[in-house]
C-alpha cells in the first residue's frame, strides 16, 4: 500500500479512550433513507421499462402511470384480470397501472413515495460539498452525506467503507456515471441496502460495471451491456437495460456476479449451531496502537485500534500524524498488520479519526499553520517564533482543503497561539 485515499465523514461526536488523549471520531453517517412501498420494487420508473438481452432481476417490477406497453424485452405473461404478470427475466412479480386492483391503488402510492424520497433529500444539508469536483473514482468513502452541484463521474474503483449499519447518501443534482468495468466495493460489512444515491440527471451504468445502492433519479437509468446492479432503480422516467443483472438489496453486502436463480424447495432440517466466530488476535484487539488493514488489494483503508475498537484514519496526511513511520521515504509502514478479513470483522467499529492532537497541520490552499487541540479544536500559530516555541520542530502535516469541515470549527482556528501562550490541550 503506497496511498491513503479516503474521503472522511463530518465531525459529530467524541469518544475517548485510554491513549495519552482523548480520540476524536465521527460518527457512523446519517440515518437511513426512508423509501416507503418504493423499496418494494426492484426497478420502478413513471414512463417504462425495456431490456435487451439476457437480462435478469431479482425482485419486482413496476410502472406507473404508463400502462404495461411500456414494460418491453420482457416477454410479460399476464392471467386474465390479473394484478401482475410474470417473465422468465424476472425472478419476482411484474406490476404496471392497468392491471387490476389493488395494483394501480399500490403503484400510485410507490410512486409517490419514491417521488418524496427524492424531494426530500436532494435538497439536504450536506457535510462535504463537490468534492474532488465531481471525479470521484479510486477514493474511500466513510458513512456521510455527501453533495456534488457538478457531474459526478466514477472511473476507478470506488470504496465504501463501514459497519453494516451505516448510512451513506450521495446527492447529485446533475448527471451520474459509472465507467466500463468499475465496481463500486463495499468494505467492513457495509451494505447495499444502506448506500443512496439521489440523482437530478440521468444515471449511466457503463458496460460490466458493478453498482451497489438505490439509485433515486429524476431523470433515466441507463444501465450499458453486463453491468451489474445490487440495490435499487428507482426513476421519475425509465430504466434502460440491456443484458443485465439487477438484485434488489436487503442486507447483502456482497455484489451478485452470476445471475440468481430461483431457490429449489428443501425439505428444512434442524441447524447445526454455528461455532463463534474467532476473535481478532490479541495483538490486534487488546494492544492500543495497532494499525491494521485487510490483508487484500482492494482494501486498502487503514485503521488504528484501540480498546477493541478500529477507528478508519480519513486520509493519508492524518495518517501521519499518528504513526511515526507513516512519512517514511519508503512507503513502508513497518507499523501495519495485516489481518484476515475475518479478523477486521471481529473488531467493532469505533468510528473515524482526524489528526491527533497535539500535532500541527495546514490545509494545501492556505500556508496558516494550526495546532490541533482535543476534540479537532485549531488554534492558528501567529508566526514561526510561536511554533518553534510550543512545538519545537514538529513539521505539519498537509491535509486537503476538502477535509476541512471534519473539524469541530469547520477547519477555522478558535484561537491564536503566540511564543509566550500556553500550549493547548
């Protein structure tokens, strides 16, 4: 691992632990989308939907207030005064407007509800606001809300990572895509089902593409030849595909590569119980000051654990400011431990870290220096006399400019530090 890319959460809350100081973290992201009778449906769209291809969905299907001619590629079966029709694409019930009751009552209302999903959360506060200008690929995202008024474009790899109960909603008023062969990885035990992305502009999903979320969208749903999508289409217009996979999310928190298939009936046999799960190691778990990573490739987030407890660091410059060895010309990290991923998920997740304090940084659009108090308080140094004076020759850290309002004060000092002040806590 050479590069910390993560994006970090807002500063919400502090816990402290038993360190020199107290650790401050984020919380775990906001609270869930509340999608109503729309998180019923798999794909749902006011104006159609059409595949080409050997498409296949998990979940049901629905279109309001067009009528069934708009539901095409699907071969749709449909008994006589049926409420919804059936296709060998679907692994699920297909529902549109002129199929008798209850269905058009039942559609009207999804619709409704998807519509105020969208209204209600477009226009949300958010933590971080068009971040890296809307390219967002190869990052790390930790549980927040996040907000782009730019295009937002995926062309890597993109990471979220959390515990199975955290949230994260991206808001994007223009367009959303996601290139040709990129996934979006959930790390952590995060779940598809809790991940938003709440979309004014048309959604493209790029040829073999792996997707996790619901997707909120005003506008269309493109999904291009093979991609995947684990979560949820929800569009004002329609929902394109063409040989797809779609499944509607629960609480997987893996991506579907193959299609699924229906489930052959079992005869039920009594469990046998599970063995608990192992711990993490003791040098892990019960030694404060680990620093451990997923021994895989594409988990790259950092975490330091204390008290049983791992705390993601949000990029690499805060990285430095707790790890000695973090700077070191060689990219070494003689510090990491490498654990199993097993292992990473026996530890709770404690939440996220900014710099610690006592430690100097400076954001990379300003030269002001500031000392970093407990709970992410600044405190601005008024020259070098001062630094030198409180710090001795501790070099600050660098840390992006999009990180700023992680801290309490929103990235602006609650003080000035002279030569002759007292050094902060």
């Amino acid at each position: 691992m050479k590069t910390l890319k993560i994006l970090s959460t807002a500063m919400l809350m502090a816990v402290t632990v038993s360190l020199a100081g107290p650790i401050t973290v984020f919380a775990a992201g906001p609270e869930i989308v509340d999608l109503g009778s729309a998180g019923d449906y798999a794909i749902l769209a006011k104006t159609g939907i059409s595949t080409t291809g050997s498409t296949a969905v998990v979940g049901d299907i629905g279109v309001s207030p067009i009528a069934a001619s708009a539901i095409t590629g699907f071969a749709l079966t449909l008994p006589a005064a049926g409420a919804f029709s059936t296709s060998a694409l679907v692994t699920g019930k297909v529902y549109a407007s002129d199929y008798a009751e209850p269905t058009p009552a039942n559609l009207t209302t999804a619709i409704d509800d998807m519509q105020n999903a969208f209204t209600g959360n477009i226009g949300r506060l958010s933590n971080f606001i068009d971040l890296l200008t809307g390219n967002i690929g190869g990052q790390i995202f930790a549980p927040n809300i996040y907000k782009w008024t730019t295009d937002v474009r995926i062309p890597a790899d993109l990471t979220l990572s959390g515990g199975a109960e955290d949230v994260w909603i991206f808001l994007i008023t223009r367009n959303l895509t996601i290139d040709s062969g990129v996934k979006i990885i959930l790390t952590g035990g995060a779940q598809a089902n809790n991940v938003f992305w709440v979309v004014g502009g048309q959604t493209t999903i790029e040829t073999n593409a792996v997707f996790n979320g619901n997707i909120l969208d005003q506008t269309a749903i493109v999904l291009k030849n093979g991609a995947t999508l684990n979560g949820r289409a929800l569009a004002q217009t329609a929902v394109t595909l063409d040989s797809n996979t779609i499944t509607k999310a629960s609480s997987v928190s893996e991506i579907p590569i193959e299609p699924a298939t229906p489930a052959t009936p079992e005869v039920e046999t009594p469990a046998t119980p599970a063995a608990p799960a192992a711990p993490a190691s003791v040098v892990v778990s019960n030694t404060p000051g680990s620093i451990i990573k997923v021994n895989a490739s594409d988990r790259p987030a950092v975490y330091y654990v204390v008290d049983g407890k791992k705390y993601l660091f949000v990029n690499r410059a805060t990285y430095t400011t707790w790890s000695s060895d973090a700077g070191d010309s060689a990219n070494n990290f003689a510090t990491l431990i490498l654990v199993s991923q097993a292992e990473f998920d026996a530890i709770p997740t404690g939440g996220n870290l900014i710099a610690k304090p006592g430690s100097l940084i400076k954001f990379d659009n300003s030269p002001i220096i500031y000392a970093v108090a407990t709970r992410g308080n600044l405190y601005q140094l008024a020259d070098s006399a001062a630094q030198t004076a409180l710090y001795g020759s501790a070099v600050p850290a660098i840390i992006q400019a999009g990180f700023r309002e992680g801290y309490y004060d929103h990235g602006n000092a609650v003080g000035t530090l002279t030569a002759s002040s007292q050094k902060p806590d």
